[in-house]
C-alpha cells in the first residue's frame, strides 16, 4: 500500500455530503441554507453486525476500521483481509483473517456522553489496562499554529455548520483532517486511517471541535496519541480518565488562550500568548460544532 500524501483535508465540494434546503428566515422572507447530510451506515465485522452509526457517508471504509478498533473488536496485529462498501443498502463488511465473536460484548450496548452513536460496548475502560503513553514535548507555539490552520481550511462546517471536525497532527502541521456529525465518528475515521496505513502515534497530536468527554479520552488513548486538545471544554470523568493515563488534555483552545487539565509536563511554553493575532470573527468556530 502506498503512503498518503499529507494534508487530507475536507472536502465541502462533495455535493452527496450537504442538502440545499429552503424556509424563511427571521423577517419571513425566502431563504436557502446548506445542510449536512444525515445517513446510517451499518457496520459489520466479518459475519457479525456490530451497530448502526448515524454518519455524513464520507469514508465509510475509515468509520468502520476505526470504531472497530476503539472498540476492541480489531486488535492491532489482526490482519484485514477485504473491506467490502454497500452504497447502495450503506453497509460495511470488514473481513478479517482469524474468526470473530462479540455478540456478548454487543449485547452490553451503552450509550454515552457523545452525540449521535456514541456507542462503548461493555466496560468502558476494557484494553486501557496495558496503554502507555510516550512522554512527547508539546510546544505552545504548535498549538497556536494548529488552531489558526484548523480554523481558517475550507470545511463542511464553514459551509452548512451543526458538524464537527478532528484533525491528525504533527508538530504544527495538520496531516489527516475529518469531519462528522458525531464527534466520536471523526475520531473513528481519523482512527482508521491509521490503522489502515500503519501511521505511527508517539509523536501525534489529535485536535477536536468537540467536548472533551471520557468516550474521547478513551479512543485518544486507545490510538495510543499522547495529546488531546480541543476549542470546546471538558467533563470531569474526561479529566480523571486523562490523568490516570497520563495524557495531555487541552481545553477552551481560543485565539491567545487555553487551559491544561492534565499532562502539563509535556508543556513547552514557547511563546508569548501577546504575540499570537485574535481569531478573525468570520473563521471563528463554535466548540460544540453548531
């Protein structure tokens, strides 16, 4: 398999993924807005149907991948032997080489703190026992760098709004750029694009629109990335959760501000809050991705 070409960015253009919808706005006049697509996709793990998520219907193939594999349900060292789309009846097949049962675990169905899906199947911290974070620097320079980017690339969200975005990043660079109407599924897909092309975590930063709850704490941590940060805020599970694994989670990340709840260690403060420019209004994004 080939290696990606860096940056993977959103791509608002895709007409299957917004809707033109018309109504009137706040004086009764006629009015037409962009609106975000909402479809189910059902995914299923060799013969095993696992759950039905609520996506975009942007790479069903990554969704898949990756909430398997927050999951629990694909190990690290499982060989995936084809990956088969519906588009027609929105189905995914992953197909792996050994042979798979969950329907204990997919029983113990829950839901979460996320929206849309939000699904943990069984006990939320099952296959966290082992996870050792890497002790990486984290310059605030990086980060101030990232938000800027983020906020300012062409998205589904500066299009129609009411979606969230997570991006794969490097340093201060961007690499892998995914939204969702659930937060959770970008994750997922960000999640499966790694274990697709075998991207290595030590060195990642993973950057969320969305809330930092426990449900996304865990999967950064089951990706084995050492740092979360986010524009919006935290729940405090999602804080115990991040300290006890020893990872970096930032918050309210907002033009020259932000705030560490846990992993300040990693912190390298490289620069001057003052010398960062403001947010420029018409790029500035709400943290829960209305």
């Amino acid at each position: 398999m080939s290696s990606p070409t860096y940056p993977i960015l959103p791509d608002p253009a895709n007409a299957r993924l917004t809707r033109l919808i018309e109504g009137t706005d706040h004086t009764g006049a006629q009015a037409q807005i962009s609106v975000v697509e909402e479809r189910p996709l059902t995914i299923y793990l060799n013969r095993q149907e696992i759950v039905t998520a609520m996506t975009i219907g942007d790479y069903p193939e990554l969704l898949a991948l990756g909430f398997l594999r927050n999951q629990g349900m694909l190990l690290a060292d499982d060989v995936v032997t084809g990956i088969d789309y519906d588009d027609e009846i929105e189905t995914v097949v992953v197909r792996t080489q050994r042979e798979t049962s969950y329907e204990e675990k997919v029983q113990k169905k829950t839901r979460t703190s996320g929206c849309a899906v939000g699904t943990v199947f069984g006990d939320m911290m099952e296959g966290l026992e082992g996870v050792t974070l890497p002790p990486a620097q984290l310059r605030t320079s990086w980060l101030y760098a990232l938000a800027r980017e983020i906020n300012t690339t062409p998205s589904l969200y500066l299009q129609a709004g009411a979606i969230h975005g997570t991006v794969l990043c490097h340093q201060d660079q961007p690499l892998v750029y995914m939204e969702d109407v659930g937060r959770h599924n970008a994750v997922d897909k960000i999640a499966g694009f790694m274990f697709r092309h075998n991207v290595p975590a030590a060195d990642k930063i993973l950057y969320t629109t969305g809330r930092l709850t426990s449900e996304m704490v865990i999967k950064t941590a089951m990706m084995g990335i050492p740092v979360l940060a986010s524009r919006s805020g935290f729940t405090a599970w999602g804080v115990e959760i991040a300290r006890q694994l020893g990872l970096t989670l930032i918050g309210r990340m907002r033009g020259q501000r932000f705030i560490c709840l846990s992993g300040e260690d990693r912190l390298l403060r490289d620069i001057d809050p003052a010398s960062v420019p403001p947010e420029d209004s018409k790029h500035r994004r709400k943290g829960a991705g209305q």
